[in-house]
C-alpha cells in the first residue's frame, strides 16, 4: 500500500513513524531511514510506500491510502 499526500512535511513524518515502528518491532532492521517521501512528477502530491507489517491506522494527515501509483506519477520510472 502507498499513502499518498497532499504535503512534503506530512509524507516525510509518516515516514519517519514507519521507520521507527519497524525498529522497534522488526528484528533485524537496521536501516538509516525507511523511505524518503516521493514526489509526484505531475501534481503537488508525496508518496510513501507503507511497510506491509505497519497498521495502516497509524498514517496520519491528509492521505489517501491506494494500492499503486496514480497513471502518470512517474511517466517515465517505475513505481516505488
């Protein structure tokens, strides 16, 4: 699942929270951050792919939770 939002600061703090929920309950995780927030090439909107094991309830701010990138996020590169 992707939450897509309508502002960078928000996108960047639901990925932040992911990254430190999956330190705190993922053995092994040890990355520096989770994602960096991906920007539409097309609107003002900011992408963050939510980890499967994340409770999609915990993503805050104005999102909308889909399962694929909108048609023309990226025209020319591949979904996150």
């Amino acid at each position: 699942m992707i939450a897509i939002f309508n502002s960078q600061s928000w996108a960047t703090s639901a990925a932040n929270k992911i990254h430190n929920y999956l330190i705190a309950n993922r053995a092994g995780y040890n990355a520096d951050r989770w994602s960096v927030s991906n920007k539409s090439a097309s609107e003002e909107k900011w992408a963050v792919k939510i980890q499967t094991d994340y409770p999609v309830e915990l993503v805050t701010g104005e999102a909308a939770i889909v399962e694929t990138l909108p048609e023309k996020w990226h025209p020319d590169q591949p979904e996150i």
